[in-house]
C-alpha cells in the first residue's frame, strides 16, 4: 500500500484538486451545487479517458526513462506534467486558434468562455494539419521500432521478421513514412470553404518527420559524446543526454494528446474543463510509466514493449484515417490499443510459463 501511495500519491493530490476546482467552474457558472457536480463528473471522465487512451504512451515512456537518470525522471513528472497539462492542453489551442484567424491573442482567450463553440470550430478546422504531424510522428516511432536490423526478439513473427529484414536498407523507415504519409495526401478532402487540404497535410506530416529526425539525431549526438576522464564531463553528458531524451517523450505526449483535445470537445467545449481532466489523465500516465520503469515490468514481460509500439502503430493510422475524413470513434482507438497490449501481455505470461517449465 505505501509502495502505492508513493507512486501515485502526487497524482491522486492533483486529482482532487482539479476535480475541487472543476466543481467551483461548475458552481460559478450554474449557480446550483449540481451543476458543481456535473462539471466535476465531466473532468473526471475525461481524465479516465485520457489514461484508457495512453496506456501505450505509458509503456513507450517507461523503455525511454529506464534510461533516464533520477533528475531527470523528476523532471518528467513535474515540468514535463506542467508543460502536458498547461502547455498542450491550453497554451497550445490557444496559439493555433490565434496563428489561423485574425483575432488578437484577448479575443482568442475571452472566445473560450464567451463563444467556445466558435473556438472548438476554428480548432476543429485545423484538424487535418494537427492529424498530419501527430500521425506522422508516431508512424517514425512505430517504425523506427520494427525496422531494426539488430532486433532479435519478435512477438508476431510473420509480421515483424520482414519488417526487421527489411531495416538493413537505410533510412528504409523514413523512407516507408514519407510515402504512406504523401498517398493519405491525395485522399484529403477539401476544407468547408473549397480550399484543398492535401498540401497542408503533408506539409504537416513532412515537419512531424523532420521534428522526429531531430529529436533522435539530437539524442544520438549527445548520447554519443565522450565522457572523458573527469566526473564533471560525465555529469554533464549524462545531463544533455536526458534532456535530449526528455524532448523526445514531451513531443512524442504531444503528437498523442492533441488530437485527444479536439475530440474532448464532443463531451464538453469548456477548454478549461478539458485541461484539468485531461491533466488528471497526464498526471497518472507519467505516474503510470515511473511505476512501469521501477517494478521492470518490460524486462518481465517480454511482448508488452511490442503491443505498445503495434498501438501506436494502430493510432498513426487513425489518425491519418480521420485525416482523409473517416471519422473514427476515440472509444474505437482506445479499445484497439488496449486490445493489442493485453493481448501483447497474455503472450508474455505464456512466454514466462514456458521458460520456467523448460
């Protein structure tokens, strides 16, 4: 139990207090103590929504911080919940409603509690740009993982021993993103004015690849340096190192939860409500994935790193899919990630059983 509380207790903290102040925007707005509760229920279901979806972002962060000294880790699960929570969830759909229309940053700011139907249609508007890079990111980490030459362990063979193969061609990956990413282009329909979208998609997807090459290059040079003969020089590279890796699970949170935002409007259009259930979610995913890297739950069991990455795989395609314009339930792409971790998660335990009976 106290392994529990140490775990989660800061999140179930930030819960109640999100979930308090929820209550007090409901009871300000409505005037009645039920409508307190009815806002607070509303953000307590987004949160759960936001941890049922990103379960797989959970077990992708955990094999990056495993790798991640303490500071950084710390990091993690207070600026980078800061920057989830307040910079993706508010921050940023502010700036993109504010960078496609003529309204001044107030006008955008005021619109969210005088108009918020007329902000979630700008926001919604920008929905092919945002499925664009989200989508594209996350394919450059699903196949990132899966076209790799050197890895030897493989959960579904006949899928992943052709993709493994086929990662001796250089860059083959980024190359397989690129064109996936320019056929959904040609599928995009037009806006509600007439205005093609293709371009801006893959204009969006080839900027999600390039921010993806960044982050890893960027990584792999720190990762790379040498540490020389002094404790102070490996201090050092260990630091830039985790801020490279600490860059990576921030964009990688965000190509996951912006597209979550944009759906969150179909529960309520309060940006304020979505932030703090939405926020809930984020802080017991980071929770989730600390846990995750402390009790070595990938070293345990073996498969669960690989239905993550088939999940996200899975999401990337949504994505682009709702891009072309087939809207795809958030409940649907919940239930296929869930599914292919608990599936990844059966194969392990009889992978275990098996190894102990030998």
């Amino acid at each position: 139990m106290s392994s529990l509380f140490r775990s989660f207790g800061g999140s179930f903290a930030f819960t109640i207090v999100c979930l308090g102040v929820a209550f007090w925007l409901g009871y300000r707005d409505g005037g009645a103590f039920t409508a307190g509760l009815a806002t607070m229920f509303t953000a307590g279901m987004l949160g759960i929504l936001e941890v049922s979806l990103s379960f797989d972002n959970a077990v992708v962060n955990a094999k990056v911080l495993a790798g991640m000294n303490h500071f950084w880790r710390k990091m993690f699960l207070t600026v980078g919940v800061l920057i989830a929570v307040f910079g993706m969830r508010v921050v940023f759909p502010l700036i993109i409603v504010w960078a496609v229309d003529t309204f001044s940053a107030a006008e955008v700011i005021r619109m969210t509690w005088e108009n918020p139907a007329r902000f979630q249609k700008i926001l919604a508007d920008q929905h092919v740009v945002v499925a664009g890079f989200g989508g594209a990111f996350l394919w450059m980490v699903f196949t990132r993982f899966f076209f790799d030459h050197e890895k030897e362990t493989h959960w579904l063979g006949l899928l992943e021993r052709p993709l493994s193969k086929a990662g001796k061609m250089e860059a083959v990956w980024v190359t397989f993103t690129m064109i996936i990413s320019f056929v959904f282009s040609r599928y995009i329909p037009p806006s509600d004015t007439g205005v093609a979208m293709g371009p801006a998609f893959l204009s969006a997807s080839m900027l999600g690849i390039l921010v993806f090459l960044m982050v890893e290059g960027l990584s792999s040079l720190l990762g790379n340096e040498e540490e020389g003969d002094t404790a102070g020089t490996a201090v050092k590279t260990a630091g830039t190192a985790g801020f490279a890796a600490f860059a990576y699970l921030e964009v990688l949170d965000a190509s996951f939860s912006f597209d979550g935002v944009i759906g969150a409007f179909a529960i309520t259009n309060n940006l304020f409500i979505i932030a703090l259930g939405l926020g809930i979610g984020a802080m017991f995913v980071r929770s989730l994935t600390i846990k995750l890297v402390e009790v070595g739950t990938l070293q345990t069991y073996t498969y669960l790193e690989h239905g993550a990455f088939w999940a996200i795989g899975a999401l990337s395609l949504i994505m682009y899919l709702s891009a072309a314009g087939n809207h795809i339930p958030e409940v649907v792409s919940g239930t296929v990630g869930l599914a292919l971790i608990a599936a990844s998660f059966v194969s392990s335990v009889m992978l275990n059983r098996r190894s102990t009976q030998a």
